[in-house]
C-alpha cells in the first residue's frame, strides 16, 4: 500500500482487518517497522478520536510523532494555481507539503470541504497535492468527500460482533443535524459495505441521495421503518445534500433514532462515528444501552490505524 485514500487502495480487505486484529491483540508485535521512522500529522480541522489514535498507533510501531493544527499553528495556506498571493495566504500547499515531506516518513492530512464547489471538493485537491508534492506516503485523515480510516475501524468492529454464519444486515441511516455536515462518511461506509458481505440498504428523506458512485448496489429507500425492519447493524449518520450541492433540506426530528426505531431491528446494534448530538441524531436511552458500540468503534479507530500503517511501512 503506497497511499491510503479510499477502499480503493487496499489490496485485500480481509488482510487488512485481520491486521488489525492481530494488532489489537497485541499492539506492540510489529514495533519494529517504524523504528527511526517519523509520521507528521496535519490537521487543517477539528479532531478528537483522529489525532489520537492516530498518535497511539503510530507509536505502536515505533514511528516519532508531529502534529501540527494550520489552523492555529501554520501559515495561511494558498492551494490555487497560478494566483498573485498578495492576500491573507503567506504560504502555498506545493512548498508545504514538499517541506513536510522532506522531515516525515509518513504523512497523515485532516480536511474538509469548503461546500463552495461541489466539483473542487470532490477532485480532493487538498489530499491530492500532498500525495503529489509531498513525496513520500499520505494517508488521509478525513477528506472532503471520504472518511476511510473510520469505515475500516467500522468493518472491524462489524466482524467482532457479527453473528457466526449470518450475513449481517447493515443500514446507513440518515438523521436531522442543526448544521450542514459533509457527505464524507457517509460516502465512504457504503464504499466499504460495497466491498464487504453484506446486505446494505440506505435510508434518508427525499432530496438527500448520495452519489452514485458511492451507494454501488445497496437498496436506498426513504421508508427509515421499512429499512430498519431486522437490521443487525444501524450506522447513523447527518449529511447534507448531494445536489444542490450543500443544503439542508430537512431538520425532520423523526428520523431520530429511538428505542422504538430499534425495536424494529433485529437485536441490531447501534453504530457512530462520533461526536454525536444526543436526542437530535440519536436518544439519550439507545446511545446509553446495551446495543450502542459507539465505544468500542471509536476503540477499533486505533487498529484501524495501525493495520494501515504497518502495511505502508511494510513497502
């Protein structure tokens, strides 16, 4: 694996969660591949569960650790072609993600989208300019349009719990948010699920399809009842609209998922990514029970990490 961008990167998915099991098993057994090794960690956005076990990870295979916030810690980053930079931005992505690569190994990059273009945010120029200029191995942190390190903690957290010899249901739902959020997780669940065995159905109000080129060959229906109805899996989740680009159609509070909505699944179990808003995505009384694994997901984001970065080192 020379980048990890997307599902898309990844030889053999089994291998890589099996990896990452291995490793959760036993965090330290591949330390020596990142020995002398440096890993710097960009963020140019928010992060909790990302930064983390990112860091942890990384160190678990004995890589060095920078972490460095643009936001508030970087110059002003210009990412445009062929601009005057006579404005607020001192500095061009080209010669960061060239300086950054001269002192990392590996590179780890958080953005995400402006919502000013879809056709700029889905080109991934951020993450795609570092993979060109930096010289040395990206792997994305969350991008404008894909969020792959979660949807593989996701997959591995789906192959500890699924039940022996039954494949596992799974629904993407979606749910009301105050603020317009990004397609990127949702994107990137359902490119994974793709790619796995299992029946996907996706769920949301009318005007909230993702892109095709996301949803592959799982039934999407606006009857969040219906899609529910023996669920083993529920992933939760707010996006705004694919087209128009952007917008939030609908606050509709009863796509909330309930102790009711989960009643209708089959003892199924409650997945998010995290952070989440209670009693607007989900209620306090299902994010509190016995069937929410947010916990141990956000868990699995360390091995998803690390599963990745022992195979870049392993190249």
């Amino acid at each position: 694996m020379k980048h990890f961008t997307s599902v898309k990167d990844v030889e053999n998915i089994d291998k890589l969660v099996q990896d990452a099991l291995e490793l959760k098993s036993d965090p330290l057994k591949y330390q020596h591949l990142g020995t002398g090794k440096t890993m710097g960690i960009i963020f140019l956005n928010p992060s909790l569960r990302t930064r983390l076990s990112t860091q942890k990870a990384a160190r678990n295979l004995g890589m060095d650790v920078m972490v460095m916030n643009f936001t508030g810690e970087g110059w002003n980053l210009e990412t445009q072609d062929g601009v005057i930079m006579d404005g607020g931005s001192q500095e061009h992505i080209k010669e960061a993600a060239a300086v950054i690569g001269q002192y990392c190994d590996v590179i780890g990059i958080r953005s995400f989208p402006s919502f000013e273009s879809r056709e700029e945010d889905y080109n991934e120029k951020i993450l795609n300019d570092f993979i060109k200029y930096a010289g040395c191995p990206v792997v994305s942190l969350e991008s404008a349009t894909l969020h792959p390190l979660q949807s593989l903690a996701d997959i591995i957290t789906i192959e500890e719990l699924k039940k022996e010899g039954k494949k596992p249901k799974v629904v993407l739902s979606w749910a009301p948010h105050p603020r317009r959020l990004p397609q990127a997780v949702a994107n990137s669940f359902a490119q994974w699920m793709n790619e796995v065995d299992v029946d996907l159905v996706i769920t949301h109000p009318e005007g909230y399809d993702l892109s095709p080129e996301f949803v592959g060959h799982a039934e999407v229906t606006n009857n969040q009842d219906e899609a529910l109805k023996d669920a083993d899996f529920v992933y939760v989740k707010n996006w705004s609209t694919y087209e128009p680009y952007g917008e939030i159609k609908s606050q509709d509070a009863s796509w909330q998922i309930t102790k009711e909505k989960m009643d209708l699944t089959n003892d199924g179990k409650f997945m998010h990514c995290l952070p989440v808003r209670r009693n607007v995505i989900v209620s306090d009384e299902v994010l509190d029970s016995d069937s929410s694994v947010v916990i141990q997901e956000a868990g699995n984001r360390e091995w998803s990490a690390s599963a990745v970065l022992k195979q870049i080192l392993e190249q």
